[in-house]
C-alpha cells in the first residue's frame, strides 16, 4: 500500500513539474516570440520595399511593370505570417504575459493580414497588366498600401513594447 501510495505521489509530483517545465520563463517566452516576429515583420517590410521600388511613381498604359521579385517576396512574408499561428499556443509562466502577448499577437496578424491581402490584389492588376486598360486603382492601391503598412508597423511596435515590458519587468 505504501509503495502504491508513493509512486502515485512521485506521479503527481512528475506531472505537476511537466506542467511547469512546459511554460517558458518571460524570457524564453519573449525570446521566441521576437524570433517569429522578427522573421514576418522583415519579410512584410521587404514587400513594402520592394513595391517603392517596383512601382514607378507615375504608372501610365504603356508603363511595364515586373512583378516577379513582389510576388515572391509576397509568397515570403505569407509563409512567415503563417507561423506566427504557434506563438498563440507557446505559453509563459506569466499568465498576465501570455494573454497581453496572445491579444497583441492577434492585432499584429490581423494588421499583417490587411496589408497583405491588399498586397495580393495589387499584384493580380499589376501581373494581369489591368493597369493597361484602367489605371483608376493605381492611386488607390498605393495610397491603401501605405496606410496598412503603416498600421502594420504599429502593431508591430506596440508588440515589441508589451514583449519589452516583461523583460524589463525581469531584470
């Protein structure tokens, strides 16, 4: 009875530590967050390069636009947002951590994701040469564009502000 009683005990005492172990520290948490971060924001903001680059300032009917560096630099940053899918499951020691990451997290992806699919659909004018027959969306992909980067970029501070906090709040 006693060595049922305390391999049940060493069980309980094995679980209780798993659940532990399997939270990050606020720094490991934050680590790798950054990490993913980091990897999305860099390919969204070559995107946006990319587009200031591509893109005359003045596109007319006979303008010839490639789009081969944008669409691959947009498959890029879609692939990294994708990933971005696991930080929402990663979980801190520090609950009140988790969840003001977890909700930052979901305003970047949703910021990340307008600018995207905006980007998706300038691509399909530019690549199907619309821009040919009707430049009437030219000025207001860009415009649109620049607005969600910018929103895009926000979000992105206001994460590394929150992930800067906990670290902070660390040392």
């Amino acid at each position: 009875m006693k060595k049922t009683l305390l391999l049940a005990l060493t069980a309980s005492l094995l679980l209780a530590s798993c659940s532990v172990f399997g939270k990050l520290s606020e720094v490991e948490y934050n680590n790798t967050v950054v990490d993913q971060i980091n990897t999305v924001s860099t390919a969204i903001e070559d995107s946006a390069t990319l587009y200031n680059e591509t893109i005359p300032d003045l596109v007319t009917e006979s303008s010839t636009i490639d789009s081969t560096e944008m669409t691959t630099s947009y498959g890029a940053a879609t692939n990294a947002l994708v990933e971005v899918d696991a930080l929402l499951l990663l979980e801190s020691r520090n609950i009140e951590q988790q969840n003001s990451v977890r909700t930052e997290i979901q305003t970047y992806q949703s910021a990340a994701n307008e600018y995207l699919d905006l980007y998706k659909q300038m691509l399909d004018y530019y690549i199907s040469a619309s821009y040919a027959q009707d430049l009437s969306k030219v000025q207001s992909f860009d415009e649109g564009l620049h607005t969600s980067y910018t929103t895009f970029i926000q979000a992105n501070n206001d994460l590394v502000d929150i992930l800067d906090g906990f670290v902070s709040n660390e040392e």
